[in-house]
C-alpha cells in the first residue's frame, strides 16, 4: 500500500492555484500593456509551466511512497 504525500499535493494545488491568479491578475493589465499580445504570451507560457509544476507534484503526491 502506498501513503499519500500531503505535503506535495498541498504545494502542487498551491501553485496551480497561483498560476491562475497570475494569469488572470495580469490578463487585467495587458489593457495598459504596450504590446498585450507579447505580454499575454508570456504570461501564458509562465502560467503554464508553474501550473503544469504544480499538477505534476499533486500527481506525485498522490502516488506517494511505498510504505514499510
């Protein structure tokens, strides 16, 4: 049987729900923007990456380790 690691889901969530915030606290500003489109591309692909960080330590968390 495996133990879940709550540790990892916990900071997994944490993060994919800070890549949400950023996404969408920035896509307010990219109206200010010189050039949004540029902006809001990277915007997404940092959102992205974080998010997709997050899923994968939620994922491992889940799995957790092998117990004794």
């Amino acid at each position: 049987m495996r133990k879940v690691n709550w540790r990892l889901v916990i900071v997994g969530f944490v993060l994919i729900v800070m890549a949400i915030g950023f996404f969408v606290g920035m896509g307010s500003m990219a109206g200010r923007s010189n050039d949004a489109v540029s902006m809001m591309r990277t915007v997404g692909t940092v959102s992205g990456v974080i998010g997709a960080l997050g899923a994968v330590m939620a994922l491992f968390g889940f799995i957790g380790k092998r117990s004794a």
